[in-house]
C-alpha cells in the first residue's frame, strides 16, 4: 500500500481531498440537519427493544407492498450504533453517512483495480460530491447504506469472473442477501442481472464448498423471516402472490406489456432518476451527455463481442447490471404504476461507475482536456450551490422540522414545565408519532430524567407540525384539543408548534 501511494502521490493526493470532503458533505451539521419522522422513530424504538432484549425482531420495515416486510438486518445494523450513542440518533446517523463514505472509496478500487485509477477517481468525485447522493445517505432509512453493499458486490463479481478467485463467491452472496434485506424494490431485480452475467461469463468454481457456504449465507439471512412466516401462516407469501395477481396495491396488473405512453414515462422517469445524480436539477447539459453516454454504453457492448478485454468484460457487467432491472420495471405496473427515486437506489453504484467510465475513455486524450474541465466544472456546478444551501440552511424557516428544531421543542416543554409531571399530544403527518415517541423515551428521560404521564392530569402540551396537504386533520385536531384544554402560551420552532395547556 506504501509503495501503491508513493508511486501515484498526486492521485492519492486528490482521493483523500475527495474523502475528506465526502465526509465533511455527510457529517457536517447532523444535529441539525437530520430528518427524523416516521421512519427513523420507528426504526428507533424496535432499535431500543433490541438492546434492552425485549424483542429480537424476525422481520423489518414495511415495503411499499401492504403485508410484506424486508427482513430484520437494518435493526441489527443500527443497533450497535445507537448502543455507542447511547440512544443518540445522531450517533447512528453519523455512522451510517461513514458506510457511504466507504462507498466512495470503493469506487476509486474498483476503477483501480478493473480499468485505471483515473476512472476510480472520477467515480469517486461524482459520488462524494453528489448533492442527491449526499441527501439519499443523511435520509437515515433502510437504503441509506444500500450503495456500499451493491459496490462490494460488484467488486467481488469482478474478481471471480475475471481474476478468477472464487472465494469471492461469499462475498457476492453476503451482499446480495443484505441488499434483499435494505430494499426489495431494486435488489429482487439483481437476480436476473446476476443470472444473465452467469449465463454470459460461466464463471467456474472448482472448490464446491465455495457453493455450498455462499448457499448456507444467503439463506442464512432469511431464516428470522421463515421462522415468522411459519408462525403466521405464510402471511407475506401469501401477500406477495396475491400482489403479483393485481389484488393489493394496484389499479391494474402488477405485471403487463407496457404500452408506449408507459414506457416514455418510465423513460423520463430513468432520466431524472439517474442524472439528477450528476446534475440536481437535470437540464439541458444532462441530456446532451446523456444521449453521448447512452452512445458509448452500446460501443462498449459492441467492443465487448469484438475486443472481449478483461476492461470490456466488467463494462458489460456494469452494464447487465444497471440496465436488466430497468428493462424489467418497463413491465411493472403494480403499486399503481409508482416509481419512486429510492426504488432504482441499488442502481446509482452502476450508473455512477459507467459514467465516470464514459468521461475517462472518451476524453482520455490531452486534446479533450478543455472538455474533460468543462465537464468537471458541469458536475461542480449542478450540485455545490445546491449543497451550499442545504448545508447552511436555518432551522427557523416556517417549515422546517429536523431532529434541530424537535430537540428544541421538546426542551421549551421541559424547561417550561420546571420539573412539574406534564402531558403531551403530539399531532404528526402522517398521525403515527413515533418520532417524538422515541425524542420523549430518550431525550427527555437522559436529559431531564423523567417522561410525560399516560394518565391524565391537569397540566397538558399539545406539540404539532405544518400539515399543509392535510390542514383539515390539522384543524380537526386542534379543535378537540381546544374542547379539552384551554391555551396558556404558545411558541413556534421553525415548522413546529408547541402550546401550553390546562385541561377544562
């Protein structure tokens, strides 16, 4: 590694810029910044029942599809975090935005060791400096870390097709499993990527026991969701095909041939998805290089069934990768016809690695530095004024709720209550307050050593957030609170209100 770093100093040089500034890009500001709703309390909550053995649960969060659940490793992932933290979100967070930290230098590997470290190290500057990418990690859910696991497996792919070290079979089997457990949405798909790139290569391994542990690790990660489905009754199997048939979340077939009006809008949908990556708000820079990409990702299918080099072969593994899921999803049309950004999240590994592959091989020449600059400065440019204002932004606008200003929230209701035994009710989007039911249990029982009463007693604080799209709940559940409790003060903090209360 010495010799590796003291041979390529400038390079190494510009990769620790890169990752000291994918860094400070993750990290910077989390206990203001981070977004803690529905999902992280959750997660937060099942989190603390592990460490204190209540439950080890079988399964995880909920998918998009009604009834079927990933399974339980994003809970086990979180748990030692927040255990270091002791129970501190921020904590958690902050670890999770270092596995995407990990990402970036995988990138900068995997392009060292497939094709040069000039590609790696353009792959890592479009990774480390994406403000979506950035956004994706500090969302602190279940796909946050997805992006790491996919690179792994994508490495360990390379070695055993072209370096032929089958051990890395494991590898490739350890990261396919996880990823089915951090989001199904775009890992199911994985299958038929990984089937077709075997079919293609017919990669042999010679030791079968590589066969065997690769097996005995996959199925490994879905016994706790055997053992749940065979205590109740086959319920996501069940769900599942029920979903497949077009009987839950769906207006039509789950699976259909897509009609042409389907497939220019999951066209449009591919486009934004995956160069808003590279350019925040695409535009028309994003579809000139995208059509001059698209060009170069069927020069490369075509070099490989001329050329087949060992760089050509992992292009063409890229590509199966990235593009067999989406051909796929054109067939999709169940969960009514929604595609979300985070469905492709195990994709975006792909994308990134062949653009900066795309960039590096076309511009290689010294005649095509200008535009190499020009295209760096593109990058730059859609994505640093974008991260600048998210970064720096106040916790004070009228809308704004982060982890910031819901600690602040809860203090002035503490602080306001100078030890006296309070109630709380808490008024969220969508309704179910597991944020703030996880803030109370941890924040106010570390901080201040006691927590809201359950029963009922005089003195009461309702705490609610904007609901703009549904001001009509919001109205409904301020007026019962108005017919039980009388208003004593008020304050705001950013897009939360709190209000001091005696009951009537």
């Amino acid at each position: 590694m010495k010799k590796e770093i003291l041979n390529n100093k400038i390079i190494y040089i510009l990769l620790f810029v890169i990752l000291a500034f994918s860094i400070f890009f993750r990290l910077y500001r989390v206990d203001a910044l981070l977004g803690f709703y529905y999902d992280q309390g959750r997660d937060a909550l099942k989190v603390q029942e592990i460490l204190t053995l209540k439950d080890l649960p079988a399964i995880g969060p909920t998918t998009g599809i009604a009834g079927l659940f990933l399974g339980p490793f994003w809970f086990y992932l979180l748990a030692p975090f927040y255990f270091i933290g002791r129970g501190s979100p921020v904590v958690a967070a902050s670890f999770m935005a270092l596995f995407d930290v990990a990402a970036v230098y995988l990138i900068y590997l995997l392009g060292k060791d497939f094709f040069n470290r000039k590609v790696g190290l353009l792959g890592a500057f479009f990774w480390g400096f994406s403000y979506y990418l950035i956004r994706s990690v500090r969302w602190f859910s279940n796909p946050s870390p997805l992006p790491f696991f996919v690179f792994l497996l994508l490495y360990g792919l390379g070695k055993i097709i072209l370096k032929k070290k089958e051990k890395y079979l494991l590898l490739v089997s350890f990261c396919l499993a996880v990823s089915l457990q951090l989001e199904i949405a775009s890992a199911i798909f994985f299958f038929p990527s990984l089937i077709l790139i075997w079919f293609i290569f017919k990669p042999k391994i010679k030791n079968k026991k590589n066969i065997l542990y690769a097996l005995l690790i996959f199925f490994g990660f879905l016994i706790p969701q055997a053992l749940f489905e065979i205590k109740n009754n086959f319920l996501m199997i069940r769900n599942f095909f029920s979903f497949n048939k077009g009987e839950i979340n769906t207006d039509t077939a789950t699976w259909s041939m897509p009609t042409l009006g389907l497939i220019k809008q999951r066209c449009l949908s591919y486009f934004d998805s995956l160069f808003s990556k590279l350019e925040a708000v695409p535009k028309i820079g994003s579809k000139f290089l995208g059509s001059l990409w698209l060009a170069f990702v069927v020069y490369q299918i075509w070099r490989f069934f001329k050329k087949r080099t060992d760089q050509d072969k992992m292009a063409l593994i890229l590509i199966i990768f990235l593009f067999v899921p989406l051909l796929f999803l054109f067939f999709f049309t169940g969960n009514y016809g929604r595609l979300y950004d985070y469905y492709l999240t195990g994709l975006f590994p792909a994308f990134i690695f062949l653009f900066a592959l795309f960039v590096s091989k076309s511009f290689k020449k010294k005649i095509y530095l200008p535009i190499l600059a020009l295209i760096i400065v593109w990058f730059f440019n859609g994505n640093i004024f974008y991260l600048k204002g998210y970064l720096s932004a106040g916790v004070d606008g009228p809308e704004h709720i982060t982890l910031g200003n819901q600690l602040q929230s809860i203090d002035w209701i503490y602080q306001d209550a100078q030890g006296e035994k309070f109630n709380v009710d808490v008024y969220v989007p969508p309704v179910i307050t597991y944020s703030y039911d996880y803030l109370f249990q941890w924040y106010g029982e570390k901080k201040y050593h006691y927590q809201p009463l359950e029963e009922n007693i005089p003195l009461l604080y309702t705490l609610y957030e904007i609901d703009k799209p549904h001001l009509f709940l919001l109205d409904s559940w301020l007026a019962r609170q108005d017919g039980i409790a009388d208003t004593i003060r008020v304050e705001k903090f950013g897009g939360i209100t709190v209000e001091r209360r005696l009951r009537k």
